[in-house]
C-alpha cells in the first residue's frame, strides 16, 4: 500500500496506537489542572515553549525534573523576563548546551512585549503563527511546528529525531540530502491529521520513543507496520543512514584553585561571546606540547590573571566528555605569590567562600571539582 496514498489509514492507525499508548502524562501538555486539553482546546504555550527548547539535545527523562524546577523558580513569562541571566544559568546547570538558556532568556523578552503583563496563561495573548516562533533566537521549523500544534492543536508539521526515523524508514530513504529532507517534510505536512493534529504529532513522536527506536525497533508492536518500506523490503534499523562516529579528541586542561589570606577562592566569569558565557569556572587552559601540567596552570594564570602562583598538591584528576571533544582536568590547589588578579580573558573576577561555591552557575565539569574541593576541607556539600 502506497504512503502517499493511504495518509488517512496511517493517521487512523496511529491515533487509534495512540489512545492505548499515547505518553499523556507528560506535563507540559496538559491544563493547569493537570488535566488533557480537549480537541481544539488551547492551551498556554509557555511551559510548551521552554520544555521545546529544554528537548533539544536531550532526552525527556532527563529534561521533565529540570522543567518542573524551572516553572518553580519561572513560572511565568513575566517573572522569566525580568530573571537575571545567571539566575537562569543557575536553574539550567547541569542540562548542558546553556546557549539555549541563553537564548530562552533573549526571547522572553521578545515575547514579553508581544503577550504583556499577566496575560500568559491566556492561549489568545500567545502568537499563535508558525514564522511568529522562528523569529525567535533559536526556534527551527520542527521546534515551532511542535509548540504550535501542542498549544494551539492547530495542524503545524514537525520534523525532529524521532519523526524523521519514523518517516525515513515508511519510505526507506538515508536523509542525507536536501532532496531527502525535504521529501520528509512533504510527507510530515501531509500525514498532519487535521481534527487532532495535537494527538497526531505527540503520536509520532511517541510512537518513534518506545516503538521505532533506533535500534532493536519493535516491528512487530508498530502501528505502521504494514505502511512501511524499510520494514517490507529492508532491515528498518538501517534507515536513516547511521552517520560515522567521529573519535573525540582529549585535549589536557590544568586547572588552579587559587586562594586569599581569608580562605576565599579566585573564581572568574566566561565572556558572553564563549562558548558557555556567563558561567563561572575556575581559572586554567590548555595543556601545551612538552609542557608540564604544573607549568600549563602557572602560565594560564599569568595569562588569564595577570597573577603569578606556586602550584601545591594535586586536589583531583578527571574525563569530561562534551559532545565533540573529551577534556581530561587535572586540578591543583595554588599558593597566590603576586600581582593583582585582572579578569584578562573574562568578564570579572570574584573572591568567594568556598562554602559559597554552589551559589553560582558553574559548568558540570567544575562541579565535580567543587564537591571534590568541599570532601577536602571537610565541608558539608549543598544540593543543587
């Protein structure tokens, strides 16, 4: 049976898959009362909206308690609007890819001034236009399509990690080419089914979390099963074409944790324009050819600080993996011996407490080195 043909059998087949299987727990896509929003029913965006951005990159067993923590601390769009980026920062560490915090921050504004003052969890004060949504910093077709389809139950077509698997295996394409990508949409714009394109979407993604998995799919539990090219013809876990992975590179990082004659510790903030701005680090960089570690930190912080250090006892070593790159950290503890410390190469410098240290956004690799840090002055860690 031809896809192009039967778009009605597949939508069928996939919301009747869906009222048995369907995840409706998941928050964000329900009322207020923590009740389903009826057919055609609106309902804020707003939560929708930072759960979108929150899924970009990562999981949604990871991304549901970061949520709830940030509609504790962000309720609404006003209080998120008028937040100070490292009151976001904060809330965010630990997620990753804190551009989108960012960028979750930079729209806030924007929509601020187009929803107004009290009025967000009003549906009609939302703009409710997919080129509304990609105009803001960070906002692609697929993500718009999703917070519009899932506020407004308005038939918007979406294109992320799982639904492009879904698609690419019904019609047994790699999607590694424009033609590929754009073949893709046209089926995701007409297989949108028109009377519940809420149900419809969350279907699609659904059914490409616990069915159509990227590998070991569950063929013979899948809805679509008798629409499906790869699954007639081919093996499906060989569509989409499986990108090579590329080796990561380790790149040494010496790190120095300097002190004052008060206990204080020398912490400085990422410049805007870097990568993970705004967040604060300890001082260091990168390990040059031939060089020792001890001298990589001395000359970092000559560099960075403008200060000149003893490098002391090793307090941690440690692997980080970031998404193209492994960082392995070697962490010393340093006697500061002169020169005033200059935020040279960051925004600005602070003297803190190390009991204070979780006060402040922080990396996920630098948290590890402040727990190891509280174990060894035997101070008690904070939660986050």
């Amino acid at each position: 049976m031809g896809i192009f043909d039967s778009p009605q059998d597949i939508q069928n087949s996939l919301l009747e898959w869906f009222r048995e299987n369907g995840r409706y727990w998941i928050p964000w896509k329900l009322k207020k009362d923590g009740s389903v929003p009826r057919s055609g029913e609106s309902i804020s965006p707003y939560g929708i909206w930072i759960a979108e951005v929150m899924l970009q990159q990562t999981q949604l067993k990871v991304v549901i308690p970061y949520w709830k923590k940030w509609m504790k601390f962000f309720p609404t769009l006003s209080s998120l609007a008028e937040a100070d980026l490292e009151n976001l920062l904060m809330i965010w560490q630990g997620l990753g890819y804190y551009s989108r915090a960012k960028r979750i921050h930079q729209s806030s504004k924007i929509l601020f001034e187009f929803v107004g003052k009290n009025r967000d969890q009003d549906p009609d004060s939302w703009p409710n236009q997919i080129d509304k949504w990609m105009s803001l910093p960070g906002i692609g077709r697929s993500t718009a399509g999703s917070i519009v389809s899932s506020a407004f139950d308005l038939p918007t077509p979406i294109l992320d990690g799982n639904v492009k698997r879904i698609l690419s295996r019904l019609l047994a394409i790699e999607r590694k080419s424009i033609k590929d990508e754009r073949k893709l949409w046209e089926l995701s714009s007409l297989l949108i089914e028109r009377l519940s394109p809420r149900d419809f979407n969350q279907a699609l993604m659904d059914l490409g979390a616990i069915i159509c998995t990227p590998k070991k799919p569950s063929c013979s539990s899948c809805p679509l099963q008798n629409f499906c090219v790869a699954y007639t013809k081919y093996d499906p876990e060989d569509f989409p074409k499986k990108e090579m992975t590329k080796i990561k590179s380790l790149q040494e990082i010496g790190i120095g944790l300097v002190f004052n004659q008060k206990g204080e510790l020398l912490i400085d903030q990422r410049l805007e324009s870097s990568s993970m701005g705004g967040m604060w680090e300890f001082p260091g960089g990168k390990k040059i050819p031939n060089e020792s570690i001890e001298t990589t930190i001395e000359r970092e912080l000559k560099e960075e600080l403008g200060i000149v250090v003893n490098v002391g006892e090793k307090l941690i070593s440690f692997e980080h993996a970031y998404t193209h790159k492994k960082l392995y950290f070697t962490v010393h503890i340093c006697a500061w011996i002169s020169g005033q410390p200059k935020p040279l190469a960051s925004q600005k410098l602070l003297w803190v407490s190390p009991e204070r240290l979780f006060d402040f956004p922080f990396p996920a690799a630098n948290t590890k080195i402040i727990s190891e840090l509280h174990k060894h002055l035997s101070i008690g860690n904070k939660k986050l």
